[in-house]
C-alpha cells in the first residue's frame, strides 16, 4: 500500500534566478521573500486572484486567501508596486501591463485546487498544485521534503501521463489505492496539460496550498523557468 510522505532528510538542489525571464528582478524578489511572512506562494495568489477579477484585488481578499494579516498584507502590496506588477486604484491594487505579462506566464505553469478527499486524517486540509513542465524523477525526494519543510504534514507527488496518475516510485495507478482521490484530481480542467502533482495536507488550507504552491515555484526556479 502507498502511503503519503511524512518528514525526512532535506535535499537542496542548487538553483539560479527567479522564475525564468523575471530574473531582472531577482534581487528584489529574494528580499521579499526573505521575509517570514512573505512566501512564493503569496505572490501566485495575489497574481491569481487579480487575474481572475479583471486586475483588480483588494487587500481584504489577499488577506483571506494568504492568510497574512493586516500590516503584513499592506506591506505585500506595497512590494508589488514598488516591483511594478501593480499600482493602487481605488478598491484595491491593479496589475501593471508587466504583472499581467507575469500572471500569464505563471499561471500558464501552474495551477491549483483545494482537495476535498481526506487520506490521512479527517483534520488535514488537502491542496493540489498541478504543474505543466515535465516531471524530473531525480527531484522527487527533494519534492516531497519540500512539502514538509514549508509547513505541510504529509506530501503525495503523483505523476501524469497518458491520461492517468501514477505513483512515481512504483508506477502503479492511484486509482487502485485511492480511487476517491483519482477521480477528484483527474476531474481538474488542466489534468491533460499538466505533467505532474503536488499534493499537501496541513491543519490548515492556507498552510497547505502555500506549502505545495512554494513547492512548485522554486521547482520552476531549478528547471530555470
């Protein structure tokens, strides 16, 4: 039976820039997110859900779905406007022609979806980032150690192809140990254009989507996307 990842020795790939053609802005990026409070993962949020309301997202809405507080959120947004990727308006923040050409190419990579089944225990939230560039199997211990160490309490890393998921180590079908959790994920409208999944499950959704979604961008760093 396959079981889901808890804990185990961290491996560190070495890496360089910071999302591919946006390395111009590397250095200031790595500043933010060298700040505890501010992860990866906030910046594809922010980015989606300005994205998915015409440009526009409010610093309530940042807050409800990251998870920062207040202070924390406003000083996010400030950060954006000083990269460029927004600009204040009134009800909120607006992309920049630059944070749209940003959003567009992240979310063309990644994409992201709570998880309703429950594998491990009924207190875990689930979250799946589904990522488009092709599965690298020497990274799939660094992948799930990842999980853990941003915050998740038990990480999955399902492969896809030819329309089905797979358990990477084994290649057998999830479908027969998990056939609940086969038919959530394989019903997600990227499925076919993806080439892989991360799963985590925290105590929390916030914990659980920011650790898989972190996940997926410094995974995007290392293949220098």
């Amino acid at each position: 039976m396959h079981s889901m990842w808890r804990g185990g020795e961290e491996h560190s790939p070495n890496s360089k820039g910071v999302l591919g053609e946006w390395r111009e802005t590397s250095s200031q990026l790595r500043r933010i997110l060298g700040r505890s409070s501010v992860r990866p993962g906030h910046i594809y949020i922010f980015l989606y859900e300005a994205s998915r309301r015409g440009g526009l997202v409010s610093r309530y809405i940042l807050m409800r779905e990251t998870g920062l507080t207040e202070a924390r959120a406003k000083t996010f947004m400030r950060k954006m406007i000083e990269l460029g990727l927004a600009r204040s308006m009134k009800g909120g923040h607006h992309l920049t022609e630059r944070g749209e050409k940003l959003s567009k190419y992240l979310l063309n990579l990644v994409s992201d979806y709570s998880v309703k089944y429950k594998a491990i225990k009924n207190e875990l939230d689930g979250w799946a980032t589904y990522v488009k560039p092709v599965f690298k199997r020497e990274l799939l211990i660094w992948l799930r150690d990842q999980v853990i160490r941003l915050g998740g309490e038990a990480a999955l890393i399902l492969r896809i192809k030819e329309g089905d998921i797979f358990f990477p180590e084994s290649n057998e079908r999830l479908e027969r140990y998990h056939p609940d959790l086969y038919n959530e994920l394989v019903g997600k409208p990227v499925f076919n254009k993806s080439s892989f999944i991360i799963l985590s499950y925290a105590k929390t959704t916030e914990v659980a989507r920011l650790s898989s979604l972190d996940t997926a961008l410094t995974y995007l760093e290392i293949l220098g996307y």
